[in-house]
C-alpha cells in the first residue's frame, strides 16, 4: 500500500488509484482497516475500492482541509478494523458508515474549505485534479497552474 503503482497485492485499477491518491495525501491511518478487509476474505477488491473512496473522502475532509491531526484518528481505524474482526460490522455499507460517523460535520466542513490552505504539493495535486483536471494528477505543474503534457 505504501506505493500502491510499484508494488501491489491488488490488480483492481480503481482500488490502485485510490490507494494511490491516499499515498498522494499521506493517508495511513487505515491500514488496519484494509489488512483485515483483505484478511477476511468476505471483501473483494471492488469492495475494498468503495471504502478506500470513503477514507479519500474522510482525509480530505478532515486533515487536507480541516487540518485535524491523525492520532485521534489511528484510534478510530483501529477501532473499526477491531468491530470488522469480531464480526460486530460485516459490510461496507457498515464500515463505510464507521468512517462517515468520524467525519467533520458538513457545516464543520464548509467553515473549514473557507480558510483551508493546503500544505503540501502533492495534497495540492490531488484537490486540483479533482476540482479542474480529473486524471491528470501526475501532470499538474503548480508553478504555473497548469496541466502539462
């Protein structure tokens, strides 16, 4: 998971996409949560890949923009990844819930966006490929704004 584009258990290109976007954000608090998704062998990969969505939604919305600190949040994956081990969540309407009930609030969310400033290029790269150059994340030059090819 750590370069999703080299080295990989996976083949499913969207879940490689995500995990590579979450490599771009810095994301690796849920770990625990894919090793046991994977370890339980009830999930598929396209299965994984809904969830890795969800955790691209949550890190964004609450460390890339809200600015929150991971600790906190280690303990919530862990947490998660634990209920999916004991069988206390089984699918990832519940596990993608899991993860929802951990996210800043929407009105949180739209004070945050308003002040936010991105503190790293490649978190920079992924809002502007998402906002104006979708699929060019690896193209994106920040020093002039524009999508190089």
């Amino acid at each position: 998971m750590v370069d999703p584009k080299r080295e990989s258990i996976f083949t499913d290109d969207t879940l490689l996409k995500n995990l590579y976007v979450l490599n771009l954000l810095g994301a690796k608090t849920f770990y625990p949560l894919i090793l046991v998704m994977v370890d339980s062998g009830k999930f598929t990969e396209q299965d994984i890949a809904i969830v890795t969505y969800k955790v691209i939604s949550f890190t964004v919305r609450n460390f890339t923009i809200g600015g929150l600190v991971a600790n906190k949040y280690e303990k919530a994956f862990s947490t998660i990844a634990n209920n999916l081990y004991r069988g206390e969540i089984n699918t990832i309407e519940e596990i993608n819930q899991a993860i929802s009930d951990q996210m800043t609030s929407d009105t949180q969310f739209s004070d945050d966006i308003r002040t936010a400033s991105i503190t790293t290029e490649r978190a920079a790269k992924y809002i502007l490929s998402e906002l104006a150059y979708p699929d060019e994340v690896e193209n994106i030059d920040l020093t002039t704004l524009r999508c190089s090819n």
